[in-house]
C-alpha cells in the first residue's frame, strides 16, 4: 500500500500543499500520495485518527488545527513546545506520533535565499499571534536580534517572555520603532484585508529588507508600502510556504527536496489564477 499524506484543515481547498508535496515526490522519486482532507471543525482528532489507521504516515496541519495538533502529540520539537502549535504530524514507527512546527524554519530558509547572512542582524518582527510565535525561536537561532512590535503590546511581551532564554529578544512600543531594521517581518494578518500595520516610515532605510509572510497574486498592501518608502527588497510569503513543506518532507522521508523550481512553478501558477 502506498504511504499516505495529507494536510488538515478547514476550509482547505485553497491549500497549495498537495501541489507543492507533488513535485516534492516527483523530484526526489519518492512513491507516495498527498491529499487535502476537510476534517469538521469539532472533530478533527477522529478524523486523524482514521486517517493514521488508513496507512497514514505523516500530515501537515493548518487553520484550525494546529493548537489541537499540538495536543494529540506524544513528542515534540523544540520549535513546536515553544510555538505552542504544531504543522507536522508524522506517525513513528512505535505508533507514537511526533509534532514538529516548521513554519518558522521554512521563513528563515527562505530569508537566507535572500540574504547571505543573517548573524547579528536586526529584526522587526510584526505581529505577536501564531504565525509569529511560531517563527521566533529560528530567527534566534540564525543569530538574529530579534524586536517584536504588536498593536497589542502585552501580547509581545509575552513572546518576549517566553523566548528569553534562547537569545535577543525584545518588545518594542510604537515610540520605541527607533530604526532602520535591517529586516521587517510582516506576520500579521493586516495584509489580508489590505491594511499596514501602523509603524512610522522611519523603521525602512535603503538596505532594509521587508519580508510579508502572506503571498498574493499581486504586491501585497504591506510590500507595496514598504517599496515605496524605499526599502531594498520586499519578499511574500510563497518562499515559506515551499520552505515548511520542505522540511516536513525531510522529516517525513528523510530526502531534502529542491526548493527553488517549486517556487518558480508556484509563482507561475499563482499568476496564471
Ligand atoms: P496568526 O495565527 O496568523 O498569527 P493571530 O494569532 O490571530 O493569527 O494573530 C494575528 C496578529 O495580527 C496579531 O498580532 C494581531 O494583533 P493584535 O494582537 O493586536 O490583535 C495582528 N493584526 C491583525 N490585524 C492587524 C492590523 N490591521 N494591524 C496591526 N496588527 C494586526
């Protein structure tokens, strides 16, 4: 029987995981199937639980799921105990199930395909929800300065909290943004309805980098504002997305897929929609 993968999620028909892991297994020569499975929002644990009795091997899982994920696991990564989620689910050889969380791994992947050095580095992470706690401790770990800025400072503090023992993190107020920041990370979801966060100009100087964790046809809100204040590049998302399913890849089948035709592939359908 053919080893099974799937991402979780509701709704899910949007998701590029199936594309993506496709071209995964057709360039490494791994024999495997990858579907998107719409589990009902109450009840997603017995939805798993089928799927890991139907020759399920591993899975990724997004919006609902990934705090309930988190929970159903009998070990976890680093990066998924301190994310407090988990995006991949693989089932081990013991019938234990494993949860990694390698949505902050794949940004920093993808922001050194951007960038030849990260080390020392200083960056403006915005937002302080899942996304950006799922990416705080690899950008520590890549040796990056790390400031959290969020409309809702307590929250940032929080983050601050947690990931203080693994490196330079701090949260900045509004009156505090004393810039520029060598990198911007956009991980609020303010893009989604075309909205900036609101943080003075003055963070962007000409060798900054902005990098949107949302990717989109056209230039998302916060990349077009951070270009016209002349920032140096302005990256989307579409990088990490590539950059999680090929960690969860490696995890799951122990090859390391080629990321940058993927992307390309991706780019070229995302502009043909
Ligand atoms: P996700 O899992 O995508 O991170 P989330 O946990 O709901 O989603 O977090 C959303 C983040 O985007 C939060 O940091 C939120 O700020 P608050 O904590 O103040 O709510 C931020 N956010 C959403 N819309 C925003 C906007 N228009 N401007 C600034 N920040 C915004």
């Amino acid at each position: 029987m053919t080893d099974r993968y799937a991402v979780f999620g509701n709704p899910i028909s949007h998701s590029k995981s199936p594309l993506i892991h496709g071209i995964f297994a057709n360039e490494t020569q791994q024999v495997l199937e990858y579907e998107a499975i719409l589990a009902p929002k109450d009840d997603f644990e017995s939805c798993l639980k089928l799927f890991w009795f139907e020759n399920g091997k591993g899975a990724n899982v997004t919006v609902p799921f990934k705090e309930q994920a988190f929970n159903l696991c009998d070990e976890l990564s680093e990066e998924a105990k301190l994310a407090g989620s988990v995006n991949t689910l693989t089932l081990l050889t013991n019938g234990k199930v494993r949860g990694d969380n390698t949505d902050g791994l794949g940004l920093v992947a993808d922001l050194i395909r951007n960038i030849s050095s990260l080390e020392g580095k200083r960056v403006l992470l915005l937002g302080a929800g899942g996304a950006a706690r799922g990416s705080v401790l690899p950008l520590l770990k890549a040796g990056l300065k790390v400031c959290i800025h969020n409309r809702t400072q307590e929250k940032a503090e929080k983050l601050v909290e947690i990931f203080t023992p693994f490196g330079d993190v701090k949260a900045l107020s509004i009156a505090e943004l004393i810039g520029p920041f060598d990198i911007i990370i956009n991980s609020t979801s303010s893009s989604l309805s075309g909205d900036i966060p609101a943080i003075p100009s003055c963070v962007i100087g000409a060798d900054t980098l902005c990098y949107d964790m949302m990717y989109s046809k056209e230039l998302t809100s916060f990349n077009s504002w951070a270009l016209d204040l002349g920032a140096i590049k302005a990256i989307d998302g579409l990088g990490m997305l590539v950059g999680q399913a090929a960690k969860s890849f490696e995890l799951w089948r122990g090859v390391t897929p080629e990321v940058d035709t993927t992307i390309k592939l991706l780019r070229e359908k995302i502009e043909s929609e």
